[in-house]
C-alpha cells in the first residue's frame, strides 16, 4: 500500500510522507476495482506513473487541498482584484494597531508594506482561478515527467553499475599484469601507476554509483507515494519502438505544443482579462509576453527535437561500434586458439567489446530520456 507520514511541502519534487495508510485523490467509485487494486499493489510500473501521481503524490495532494481552502477559487479576475484589495485593507488595519502598541513602528511599517504590494498587484492583476488551476497541473505535469525519467534511469544506473563491477574485475586484472611486468622489468612504473589509478577510480566509481542508485529509488517510489523506506517492486521497462522512437513531425508537433502549453493558455486567459477590466499598458504587456511565450514554446520544440535525433545517431553510431568489436573479438579468439595473442590480450579484446556493448545499451536508455522530453514539451511543458 502506498502510505505516508504528515509532513510540510517544501518545494516541488520534494518527497513528502504523510503518516497511516494514504487516502486516494479521487472517490472510489472514480475507478473500477481492478484499476485500484493495481495501483494499490507493491509493484510500481511505467504505464501508471500519471495515475499513481495523481491519486497518491504528496504535492499533487497538497496542491488539490491548498485549491480548496483558497479563497480565490473560482472567482474571476475582478473578483480576485477585490480579493486582493479586502487583504490589503486588512493589513492596513493591522497597521493601525500595531503602531497603537509601544515598539509596534517597526511591525506596521511591515503591515504597510505588504498592503502597498498587494495594491500594486490588483491593479495589474490578471489572474483568475483558470491560472490557479494550470499552475496545479502544470505542477502534476512536471512531477509525472520526473518519475518517468527516474523510472528509465533507474534501469541505466544498473546498467551502469553492473558494467563497473564487470570492469572492476578487468582493471583489477590489468593492474595485477601491470605491476608483474615492472616488478620482471617487462613494464614501466608508469603504467603500473596508471593501471592503479584506473582501478581505483573505478573503485570509487563504485560506490557512488550505488548511492545514486539508492537516492533515486527512493525518489521515485515517494513521488508515487509510498515510504521513502518501503521495498516497492519496480516494473519491467515499457517497450519502445526504437526503430521509430526519433521519428516524429516537428511542424506537427508545434503546432500541438503550442496548443497544448500551460504557459500560452495562462497568457490566453490573462490577456482575455486584460481586454475586459484593464488599462492599455496591461493590455499590451499581456501580448507582449504572449507573442514572447509562443516564441520560447517554438524553441524548446526545436530543441527537444535537436537533442532527440542527435540522440537517435548516436545510438546508431554505437551500434555500429558494436559490431565491429565484435568482429574484434571474434579475430582475438581465433589469435587465442592459434596461441598469437596471450589470454591478457583476449581478455582486453572481450573487455572494449564489453565496453561497447555498454555504451549502446547506455546510449539507448539516453534515446528514451530524449523522447520523454520531447512529448513533455509537446504535452504542455514547452
């Protein structure tokens, strides 16, 4: 079961725990029993993570209470502009009283200022609940593309760590062969000296891999909502078609990042506002930063786009690399066989294959990185 320890928010992304057994965000009968018993078990799989955040995610929690309580839900901007204005006279009249206290100058010159700044905000203000509500989602947004880059990464820490301890073993062998060789006269010190440093860079490498592996396991199951201590099942990593992960329409994909932004359906609905209740100053600095937000959602298309095909070579490139450590390796065990080469040198031979093998597998989960990027910006986050 996903449950927490009560906590405060501290920023986004922060993994907050409540106490007893965690309450879901929607009513039960919002989902089938099957959908719920799957979201409840101890097994955390790709294909949930929106569900699992959404029901269970102490942000997106707090975010949904925080909502509910404010008192500037639903109401429009001139609504919220009177709302602002009642808590700058409040402050006003905190003011008042302190300043009737001995010492209290200092106190409701802070009162002052506070009711100076919420003035100045109603006068420009262009906000309504509609904002309120997409700075929530975009918030859920954010959180669910955290995970799911966690949950990918998750698998090429492991990659990672158990391609160094293969490689500990290598280094560890060519450090031994090293130091044989300058003990016999047949090396030098240097490379005795180099070998070692290789291993124990790789040593170290070692152990903070295997801290970084366990910082963002724990990262990952709390943002889904479980302990930060629990021993969740992580699932099995969703197929992707790698053949076509990086072919994507980019026109098309504007387009629909463009329609799909937080941030323009924020300016959208401020400089709606604008036109119905404010000066032509407001008005124009709402195009302004309208035509500027279209601009900057344009760019992190481009960008997310670049970095996914720069992505997708590179992972080709690799592959290719592969294959002609294999016929490397091939060839040295041919030279083994015919006693050409030394069982160091075959070992040397197998360990870049190993090597190159690594980089691929490395450079793929890269390519799936890439393209969560890329449909987060076209999903709303550009």
């Amino acid at each position: 079961m996903k449950t927490f320890k009560k906590a405060f928010i501290v920023v986004f992304g922060a993994c907050l725990i409540f106490s007893g057994t965690a309450s879901a965000a929607s009513p039960e009968f919002a989902r089938t029993q099957e959908e719920w018993a799957v979201l409840r078990d101890n097994v955390l799989t790709y294909e949930e993570i929106p569900s699992l955040v959404k029901e269970y995610n102490a942000t997106v929690q707090k975010n949904a209470a925080d909502y509910d309580v404010d008192n500037l839900k639903l109401k429009n901007a001139e609504q919220t502009n009177d709302e602002l204005i009642r808590m700058a006279d409040e402050y006003d009249s905190m003011a008042i009283d302190a300043e009737s206290v001995t010492g209290g100058a200092i106190t409701a010159a802070s009162y002052r200022m506070l009711s100076d700044q919420l003035r100045s905000q109603a006068e420009e203000n262009t906000s309504d609940y509609r904002v309120l509500l997409l700075q929530y989602d975009r918030a859920e947004a954010e959180i669910v593309k955290t995970v799911r880059e966690l949950f990918i990464n998750r698998y090429k820490l492991e990659l990672r760590n158990n391609y160094n301890n293969q490689n500990l073993a290598y280094l560890q062998r060519a450090y031994n062969s090293a130091r044989n060789k300058a003990a016999y006269g047949a090396g030098t010190q240097l490379e005795e000296l180099t070998a070692l440093q290789a291993l124990q860079t790789a040593q170290a490498s070692q152990i903070t891999d295997a801290a970084e592996l366990s910082a963002d396991y724990k990262k990952l199951i709390t943002l889904c909502g479980w302990q930060y201590d629990a021993a969740a099942e992580i699932g099995p990593m969703p197929p992707f078609d790698i053949a076509n992960i990086a072919m994507v329409d980019k026109a098309m994909g504007t387009e629909n990042a463009l329609n799909n932004s937080f941030t323009i359906k924020t300016d959208e609905i401020k400089l709606e506002n604008a036109r119905q209740m404010s000066s032509g100053t407001v008005i124009q600095k709402c195009e302004a930063q309208l035509n500027s937000d279209r601009i900057t959602v344009r760019t992190a298309v481009t960008s997310a786009y670049d970095s996914l095909q720069l992505a997708k070579a590179t992972y080709d490139s690799l592959c290719a690399i592969v294959t002609v450590q294999a016929g490397s390796l091939a060839t040295a065990a041919r030279q083994l066989n015919l006693g050409v080469i030394s069982q160091f040198d075959y070992v040397t031979a197998e360990n870049a294959y190993n090597k190159a093998v690594y980089n691929r597998d490395a450079s793929l989960y890269d390519l799936i990185l890439a393209r969560i990027d890329y449909d987060a910006v076209i999903d709303g986050l550009g």
